[in-house]
C-alpha cells in the first residue's frame, strides 16, 4: 500500500474528513481528537530544548479511529536543521531532510505514521525573572508561524493539512514545557483566546472555593476580612516591593494552567510523564 492508498484508507475509516480554507480542499483530521504524548516524547522534548536558539522537526504520530474519536500516539521526534540565517529568531527546516522525514513517516514500508511538524521558540535570558516573562509570552504562535500553518502535505493530488505544534520549556523557575497544537482546521491558529477562558475558569474555581469556605463557618469571613487589610496595608507602606511581587506572582499563576493533572485542550504545561491534549 503506497501513501496515497493510505491516505485514502484513512478518510474511509473516519480517521480523516473534506474540508476547505480559502477556497482550497483539504483532507484533515476528524474530530473530536487526542493526542497522545508518551514519557519517551515528553523526555525527548525537554532534553533536547535549546532555550537561546528555535529548532524543530517533525512529530511522529500513528493515527487510530476508536469509538467515534481519533487518536494519534505519539512517542519520538525527528528534528531537522534549521537553515534559517537567525537561528535565534526564526526556523527554517532543511528541505532534503523534511522531504526525508515525510517519506518515513507516510510512505513507511512497515507502519506508517502522521507527520505533525513543531518548532520551538527561545526562553533564554540571564535574568530569572525575564526568562519567566519569555516563557509566558512565547506561549503563542507569530504571524509567520500562523500563516505556514496553512501549507499541506501534497500526496499526489491530495492535500493534507495536519495541526502544527508549537514547544517551548522553561526550567529555571519551574520545570515545566509547553507543548500546543494549532490550526490543521481543526484547532485555533493562536493559544491566547483559549488560554484567557482557561484563566477565567481558574479564577472562578477559586472564588468558588473561597465562598464554600465562608459558608462553612461564619467566622471566616472576619478572617479574610482581616487578610485582606493586612494584604492592602502591607502594599501601601511596601509598595515599592509589592507591586512587583503582585506582578510577579499573577504572570507565574498563568504558567500553571493546564498541568497535565487536568484535561487540557489545545495545549498543555506538562511537568513530567505522559500527556494527553484534547483537541474537540
């Protein structure tokens, strides 16, 4: 079975559907879909970051069509050489080796495989608190990575256009990597729309959580009542201080939304082990 008979053996069994973007025909993935990240991947992520330069590759996936949900196993990475004149601005894939890596990815003599292509962005900074600053806000793909996006895989005449996958770590201040799957039709172009309702959510949980505590005994509304004068004079008399720390303590909150101990969508900030991203 060459890759155009697989790709067609796919759509039959669900694993792909027709779609369009701008007037183009597109096969891509159905949904709903999971992806699933072993240990192995998520190990070979982080140990292979390079937090002052962009790199990438390709992500290799074995698709599966079970109970209505498409699932693709993820367990290695193949990393290709960035050709780009800035490597510490932009990615740039070698074209012999990605043609190499999407013949041993589709066209596989013994299994054959989806190939999802990431990049990373740089973190890099010698100041801690900078290079958390980084972490945050290269959380999200740039125009370029949002227009590549949009280039398929050609296998004949068919076009398939899978999600691409955006990476980034930061072990400095917290050991965490973020790893998230944009457009392919089926997911957001960028991460910050989603990630502004994550953070409502959370915020909501939490006022939740707090007005469950002041039902349960009366008194505790004096006890915040008081934590919050303590809060609101300490900030006045060290405001010089506070402030920043406020700052500092809202930007690192935002790292910690959909850790893998939830069911993140779209993205996630894995610690360590195995992650499965929901895309629905």
């Amino acid at each position: 079975m060459n890759a155009k008979e697989w790709i067609l053996e796919l759509k039959e069994v669900g694993v792909l559907k027709e779609g369009q973007k701008n007037g183009k025909s597109y096969l891509h993935l159905q949904t709903p879909c999971k992806i699933h990240l072993s240990e192995n991947a998520t190990q070979q992520i982080r140990d292979t970051y390079e937090a002052n330069v962009e790199k990438g590759g390709v992500l290799v996936a074995l698709p599966q069509r079970e109970n209505g949900i498409t699932h693709l196993h993820i367990d290695r990475l193949i990393y290709l050489t960035n050709i780009s004149d800035d490597k510490h601005r932009s990615y740039l894939p070698n074209p012999k080796e990605l043609d190499e890596a999407l013949t041993e990815t589709y066209s596989g003599k013994d299994i054959k495989y989806f190939a999802i292509r990431f990049h990373t962005h740089p973190t890099h900074s010698e100041n801690p608190f900078n290079e958390m600053l980084n972490y945050i806000y290269q959380c999200n793909t740039s125009n370029q990575d949002q227009l590549v996006s949009d280039f398929p895989v050609s296998i004949g005449e068919i076009n398939v256009l899978m999600p691409r996958c955006l990476i980034l770590c930061n072990g400095r201040l917290s050991n965490r990597t973020f790893i998230g799957f944009y457009n392919g039709l089926i997911a957001p172009i960028e991460f910050e729309i989603h990630r502004n309702e994550q953070r409502e959510k959370a915020m909501q949980k939490i006022f939740d959580k707090i007005e469950e505590w002041l039902e349960k005994d009366s008194d505790n509304k004096w006890w915040l009542i008081g934590g919050g004068l303590a809060m609101a004079l300490l900030i006045i008399r060290y405001y010089k201080f506070a402030i920043p720390l406020i700052l500092l303590i809202f930007l690192m909150s935002q790292s910690f939304i959909s850790s893998e101990h939830e069911n993140p969508q779209y993205f996630a900030q894995v610690i360590n082990g195995k992650i499965t991203i929901d895309i629905p």
